[in-house]
C-alpha cells in the first residue's frame, strides 16, 4: 500500500518542503516514486507502490482547481450468474 500524507497550514501556507519531509519517512511504502505538491494552504503527497502495470501512472493527478492522491486500482468486474 502506497503512503499518503497532507498538510494544512493556514498562517504561512503549505510547502512542498513539508510534505517531502514527511514522505521521507514514508519511502518504504513507496519504492516506484514520491511526488508532492503545494498550493497555499494544502500539501499533498504519495510515496507509490505499483501493484500492477497500469499502477504506474503519474502521483499526483491535476484537472483544474482539483488535485488528488490515492491508492487505488481499477479493475474489471465480471458478473457471475
């Protein structure tokens, strides 16, 4: 499982810095890539573990004013009658 770590800091705004430090701590969770970002108030960062081919995309995911990170996978469902 991949580590995960965020950060609020309201009176001097988040870092990148900050979520790197913490991440450090949690490399070991995360042998196939670390990423963070920062904006303002919030920091996010993943240290990722690919379980599959497909897992291996990009650690942070950006689409306009959201940014999201997580452990997850997509898988196929099949129904079984």
């Amino acid at each position: 499982m991949s580590g995960l770590v965020a950060v609020l800091e309201r009176r001097r705004g988040a870092s990148v810095e900050q979520a790197d430090r913490m991440l450090a701590r949690l490399a070991h969770r995360g042998p196939d890539g670390l990423g963070s970002w920062a904006q303002g108030p919030f920091a996010l960062g993943q240290a990722r573990l690919a379980t599959t081919p497909e897992d291996r995309r990009g650690e942070v995911a950006r689409d306009g004013h959201l940014v999201a990170v997580g452990d997850h996978v997509f898988a196929q469902v099949v129904r079984v009658l």
